[in-house]
C-alpha cells in the first residue's frame, strides 16, 4: 500500500503529476477504509452476525444504511486496484536500474505479511495486508502476462465469484436455511464484554474473531481483490495515468457507467445485510454486488481524479496526497487509534456509540491523519512504517529526513 516511488526526484511534471493522482486516491481510499472498519471494531456484532442494538434508532439505521451501500466492499477493491498499478511502477523502476525485482518484492510481501499477522491480532482481525501478501505472489507469478489477458482473467474471476454465490443463494434457498444463529447474540455480548478489558482480554478476543474473519476474507474478499489487482496492473502496463487526456476521457465513461449500475447493486446487498437479512437472500446480493461494488469504486475514484484535474484540484491533491503517501501507516494508525477508543486498553467505548456516532468519530480521526499526514511529509521522505518496510525491502537504510529547502539570496 506504500507509494513505491516516494522520495524521487529529477523527474518531469507528468511523472510527479501521474503519482500525485495515485497518491491522492490513496488518501481518498483511506476514508472510505476508516468508516467501514470502525464499525467492526466498535462492536463485535457485526463479526457475529448478530442484531447490534447501538443502530435501532432511525438515524442511526439510516446512516449504517449508508455505510453499508456507499462503503463496505467498495474501498479496499480501490486499494487493491492501486496496488496492482503500483505493482507495473516498481517493475519498471528495478528495469531502470538494473536491480533483480523478485527477490526484493518477495522480501516485501513478507514484511507486509508480518506486519498484517501483527496488526490482525493485536488491533484488528479483519486486517487486508496478509490477503495483499499472499495474492501479490500471484501477482508476481503473472507479471509476464499481457494487459488484455489480465483483464480477461480479471473478468474470469469475478464471474466465477458472482456465479458461487449466486449458486449458494439458490442452495440456501432451496434448504431453507436462513443462517440465524441463536448462539450470535450471547457471543457477541460475551466478546463485547472481553473488547472492554485488558490487554490479554482484547489479543484473545481478536484470535477468536480470526476464524469468522479469515473465511470472509478468503470467500468474500480475495477473489474480487485478485481482480482487481490484475485490473490495476492492466491499467499500469498501459500506463493511463500518465496521460491526463486519456484519464479524463476514462473518468467521464466510468462515471457514467459506475454510477447508475453501481448504486443499483449497492442498494441491493444494503437491502439484503440491514433491512431483510437472511442466509440466501444476503448470498444473491453478495453475487450482484461482487459485479457492482467495482463499478462503484471506479465511479468513486474516477469522480476524485477528475476533481485533481480542476483548477482547484491542487488543493484537494495537497489534501490527499500526503496521507496516500504513508496509506501504510495511515492503515494501521487508524487501527491503533479504534483500539484505544473502543477497547479496555483505552476509554472502553466498544458498544456505546451508534453508526452515527461512530462516522462522527472516523471522519475526526481521518481528519488528524490528513493533517498529520502533511506535517509529516513536509519533514520527511517516507511514512513511519513505509520507511521501515522500505529498509526491509531493499536491505539499506534510505535516508529519512528531507532536505531543508535551499535559499537563493539575491
């Protein structure tokens, strides 16, 4: 998730043009990241499946409503989408300089995988780096492949997705099972009461979600993220950001289309989680959303790539940027900030707050991140952990710290 190309310098203005838009969707994914995963943090029930009493009031459905259709499966698929056209950037960098790229990306994939295993028991089960270090193998088997059988495959997979779980919705349906649990409620509670202890308390709860975690991420999350890795590596080969023509024309046809199919689709699979939950008719939303939730995240992005093109777009880019570019830390940050608000480590506010309440608090902790973000990237050349993951990466020590600007005197 790290920017692999911060710290450069002596390049031309559609170079530092062209990673400013990738930089800046980061930053934009990462809001949409935050308010999607505070709310399993804030309350167990949703790992459990279980009614949360924290959203009975309107406003509060209302807005987990809005969660549910506007954000959840939409914002990582954008991440993954960076992270294959990322993935094209740093081929092309150890081309330039004659470095060997398998050894050194497989030297990250493992520090991204340590770094999610650490991340998914001490804050968040429901962590992506571990899922983004095991397909970016994948990736790397696949770098020889051309743009177009990328995109087939890319298609293959998604269909293939949808198809199983538009199967499962009709064997569901056929059986008659509904999927409720009647064991859900009194586990959530039970872990709701541990998330508000200490330390041992909250690492056991965390390994017991692993399991409700991982099957939804391997079943739900990995295959469309795969996609999406192979459509962002597509989309990297043929290098479309590098010109801003090309990427307006892109961002007009993807709006048009993302919108109306990618809302339609967002309101199905919010139908079937909020308003009409059951076993079948959830497994049918999921089959339409995983088609739609892509179209929806490339309306999403194409609607911020084209606001940085505007005559105000530098102001939303010097916004964005800077926390795309620590997205790594960022990610984990917001994390670590859930833990101390929502668990026994900290204020213990797991199960008080309501979804409204809660995208209140994600979009102040976004916030301080952006403005953190700035200020940090003023000083220095690399996040925190990109610096570390970076160090791992290239077995060296990049220097850290930015040069002071040089002052003419005339």
């Amino acid at each position: 998730m790290e920017s692999s190309v911060n710290g450069t310098v002596g390049v031309d203005h559609s170079i530092n043009r062209r990673i400013t838009d990738i930089d800046a969707l980061r930053g934009f994914a990462l809001l949409g990241i935050l308010v999607v995963n505070i709310s399993y943090i804030a309350s167990p029930h949703h790992f459990r499946g279980a009614p949360d009493p924290t959203a009975a009031d309107p406003l509060d459905h209302a807005v987990r409503w809005l969660v549910v259709a506007g954000f959840e499966t939409k914002f990582y698929l954008l991440f993954s989408f960076l992270f294959g056209y990322s993935f094209t950037l740093q081929l092309r960098s150890a081309e330039r300089v004659g470095a060997s790229f398998a050894p050194r990306f497989l030297r990250r994939l493992s520090g991204l995988f340590v770094l999610g295993t650490l991340h998914a028991v001490l804050l968040f089960p429901g962590d992506i780096l571990t899922l983004y270090a095991l397909l970016g193998l994948v990736l790397l088997a696949l770098r020889r492949i051309t743009s177009q059988r990328a995109l087939n495959l890319a298609l293959v997979v998604t269909v293939l997705s949808a198809a199983a779980f538009a199967c499962l919705g009709v064997v569901l349906a056929a059986t008659g099972y509904d999927g409720s649990d009647v064991y859900a409620q009194p586990e959530a509670e039970r872990a709701l009461h541990d998330l508000r202890g200490g330390v041992g308390s909250v690492i056991a709860t965390h390994l017991a979600q692993l399991p409700i975690a991982v099957t939804a991420i391997v079943f739900g999350q990995a295959p469309v993220a795969l996609a999406a890795f192979l459509v962002g590596f597509a989309a990297g080969t043929r290098r479309i950001f590098d010109n801003p023509g090309r990427v307006q024309q892109w961002s007009r046809k993807l709006r048009t289309i993302g919108y109306p199919i990618g809302a339609t689709g967002a309101l199905v699979y919010a139908w079937a989680s909020v308003t009409h939950p059951g076993a079948a008719a959830e497994a049918f939303a999921f089959a339409v959303d995983v088609v739609t939730a892509p179209l929806l995240a490339a309306a999403y992005a194409s609607t911020v790539v084209h606001a940085l093109h505007t005559s105000r777009g530098s102001r939303l880019a010097a916004l964005l940027a800077p926390a795309g570019r620590m997205s790594l830390s960022n990610y984990l940050g917001q994390s670590v900030a859930n833990v101390l608000l929502f668990t026994g480590i900290g204020f213990g506010l797991a199960g008080r707050l309501g979804p409204a309440s809660l995208l209140a608090v994600a979009l102040l902790i976004y916030a301080a991140q952006v403005g953190l973000s700035r200020w940090w990237m003023r000083r220095f050349q690399y996040g925190p952990l990109e610096w570390v993951l970076r160090s791992w990466t290239t077995l060296a020590l990049p220097r850290l710290r930015r040069d002071p600007p040089v002052v003419i005197k005339e």
